[in-house]
C-alpha cells in the first residue's frame, strides 16, 4: 500500500505507472476528486515536480512509490 502522506512531500521518489513506466520525481501535494470544479477534472490527483515542470497525475494509474 503506498504511503500517500509520506509521498505527496518527498524529496525524491520514482512513481511505477500501471502500464510498466516509471518516473523520477519530487512529490507537491495531493488533491482529491471533489476539489475540482470541472468534471472531466474529477479523480484523485497526485502533484509532482519532475525535471523542473509541475504535472498532474491520476493515481488511478501509479501501481507503486519507492522513496528515494
């Protein structure tokens, strides 16, 4: 089971993705479904910094978290 307390704020993280991806990345918080007004927009989002640029994931799609 991830750790999504510990994850939305560590330092360094690589995400393993569903479809086999992986992704080296800092965490940035976390948002749940109903914070978000528009309803393609609705599901659980985990924030990170990767390489600089903030994104967006769907944590319907991140099998596992190591920390780094």
């Amino acid at each position: 089971m991830i750790n999504w307390e510990k994850a939305q704020w560590a330092d360094q993280l690589k995400i393993y993705f569903k479809d086999g991806s992986t992704m080296l990345c800092k965490g940035n918080g976390i948002s749940m479904a109903e914070d978000f007004d528009d309803p393609e927009d609705q599901y659980d989002t985990f924030f990170v910094i990767n390489k600089g640029k903030h994104t967006a994931l769907n944590i319907d799609e991140i099998q596992n978290i190591e920390f780094l």
